[in-house]
C-alpha cells in the first residue's frame, strides 16, 4: 500500500479514538477494488461471501478490519474485500499480523490464506502465534495442495496423493491442523467447509467475537489441482460436531475429534476457551492510552516522516 507524503503529518500527530461505527452495511459495501481471479468453483468463494456476510452481520466496518494474508491463490483474498489490507510474504502473514494487533489493538485483525502458507512455510509462526494467544482470527483455505504454483502437495495432502510433485503418491503423513492448534494454545479452534456457507458464516463470527487465537480451517476445494479432496469427496463426509453433542469445552473429547478423518469428517467447533489473557492484555505497556498507533510518536514531525518515508 502506498502513502500520500501529505497525509504523513496528519498521521503521525493523530490521537484520539476511532470514528464510529455508522450505520449497519451490506456485503456490496465489503466489496474490493479487484475481483478474484480465481478458477471459476474454486472453494474459495466460499471463504470471501462467508467473510463478508460475517463483517455485515457482526455490524462492523472497513476501518475496523484489517485483513492480512501471505501468498498463494486464496493469500490473493485481501485484495477482494474492501478493509485495510495487507498483502505480505509466503509464510509471514502472522508475524505480520502480530505487529499489527499490537500496534492498534481496537482493530479487528483477520489473516486469510493456504495451508502451504501458513501450516508449511509459515508453520513456526503458526504455532508461536497460538501459544502466545494473539487476538486475531485466522481463516486457512484448507485445500491440501500448492494451488498457485500448480499442483505440488502440501503438508495437509494426504498420504498416497498424485500431483505433480509425487506421481508415484505422497510417501508423507499430513499434519493435522486442528490438533495441532488446540495443543498449542490456540483458545478458538474451528472448522468448516465452503460448500456449507452458512455454517462458515457462524464460525468466522464466533472467531471474531472471541478475544484471543481463532483458527478456522476451512475446507476448500481445489477445481483445478487436487480431484481428490472435491466438492464430491466434502459434500458426504462432513458432519457437523453440534448435531454429534460435542462439547467444545472438553478438551480430550477436542483431541479425540481432531482426529477422525474417514467416511466421517467433523465440521464446527472443536474447542474454545475463554479464561487466558491474550499477549496484548498482558503487554503492560498497552494497559493505558489507548492503541499505540493513536498515540503521539514522541519525535519531532521531520525525523517521523524521514523514518515512514524510508520504510514504505
Ligand atoms: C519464500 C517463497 N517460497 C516459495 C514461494 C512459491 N509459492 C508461492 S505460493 C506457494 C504455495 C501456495 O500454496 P497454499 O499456501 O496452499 O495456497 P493456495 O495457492 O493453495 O491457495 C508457493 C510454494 C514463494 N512465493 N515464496
Ligand atoms: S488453482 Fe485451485 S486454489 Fe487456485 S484459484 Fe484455481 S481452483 Fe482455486
Ligand atoms: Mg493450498
């Protein structure tokens, strides 16, 4: 994102607290500058009206999100929702992310994008971000392939998988997110399927509600490069945790379900907890005036700009 040099001065001498909300928007109001440029059926749809609708129902406005992604097909999601966005490195969306929820902790921060991104290359950001509890939500396209760069496995691929990288099948066991995030200390763990929208919807507005780490892993298929895990292959497996009598609460029954992948795929909410404090409310530091970014800088308006200007 560029920034007018005439806005810098405004910006750095900015105090004060958020504009209001307003009055209730629709999903039209959500929408971003570009639209997606992905394969027509691609699951990924699925995740962005799910997105928006969640933003509308929730009565929340573009200057109250920010929407951070790393890169592959679904990283591409910022871009096509009308938040303050950014579009960062493969693998360093929540390290990004992090700096973001600290510098102005009234901001909703959303990170979008694939499980090559966030479970491979970005996987020790991953799991430092849930131990540390950050108050965020993020929303992984769970398509168990590299989709951007054309059909490579990724560590959720199954074992046994073709693709261009394995023609003679995946010889490796895949991660499972979910249990991986509820061992390390994400306090909202979740997932869904983009062929049931509406169930998405309620998971993502339950993450955002929550105060703290919110992982939604959202299956969502690959048209184009992975034919195994398809819409077909979803639409019979999934069943929902809260037509099982799950109790989100009860950890060793959190576990025992993170693990179940057979003719039986549990979709919902897997585990949350709400008695740990999050990092930004244990940074002493933030207890008092508000978000940093709405503070004043303490340095003199000249060595602000050079510095911002140096770093855009
Ligand atoms: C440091 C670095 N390594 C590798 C790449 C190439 N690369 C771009 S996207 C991607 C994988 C994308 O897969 P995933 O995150 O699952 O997203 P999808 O395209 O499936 O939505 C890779 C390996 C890169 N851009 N940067
Ligand atoms: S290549 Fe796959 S993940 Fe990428 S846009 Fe097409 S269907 Fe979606
Ligand atoms: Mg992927």
């Amino acid at each position: 994102m560029s920034v007018d040099p005439v806005d810098i001065e405004a910006r750095i001498s900015k105090t004060g607290q958020q504009p209001p909300a307003g009055p209730r928007l629709t999903v039209k109001d959500f929408k971003g500058k570009v639209d997606p440029d992905w394969c027509p059926g691609c699951g990924d749809f699925g995740v962005l009206t799910a997105l928006k609708q969640a933003l509308v129902e929730l009565n929340l406005h573009p200057h109250q999100v920010m929407t951070i992604s790393g890169i592959g097909c679904s990283s591409n999601l910022p871009g096509y929702v009308s938040t303050y966005g950014m579009h960062t490195l493969h693998g360093r969306a929540l390290a990004v992310a992090t700096g973001a929820q600290l510098a102005n902790h009234d901001l909703k921060i959303i990170v979008t994008g694939g499980d090559g991104d966030g479970y491979g290359i970005g996987g020790n950001h991953f799991i430092h971000s849930m131990r540390r509890n950050v108050d965020l939500t993020y929303i992984v396209m769970n398509n168990q392939i590299y989709g951007l760069t054309t059909g490579q496995i990724s560590p959720t691929s199954t074992k046994g998988m073709k693709t261009k990288s394995t023609p003679a099948g995946s010889v490796e066991n895949p991660i499972f997110p979910v249990s991986l995030a509820i061992a390390a200390g994400a306090t909202y763990v979740a997932r869904g399927y983009t062929g049931q929208v509406k169930h998405l919807v309620d998971l993502i507005k339950g993450g955002i509600q929550h105060k703290g780490f919110a992982l939604i892993d959202a299956f969502s298929p690959c048209v184009t490069f992975n034919l195994d895990n398809t819409h077909e292959f979803f639409k019979h497996r999934t069943k929902k945790l809260e037509d099982m009598g799950h109790d989100p609460t009860d950890f060793a029954a959190a576990i025992q379900k993170s693990y179940e992948w057979g003719d039986e795929i549990p979709i919902g909410l897997f585990w949350k907890r709400d008695d740990l404090p999050t990092l930004d409310q244990l940074e002493q530091i933030l207890d008092e005036g508000g978000p940093l970014a709405r503070r004043p800088l303490g340095v003199a308006p000249d060595v602000a700009k050079s510095l911002i200007r140096e770093l855009m």
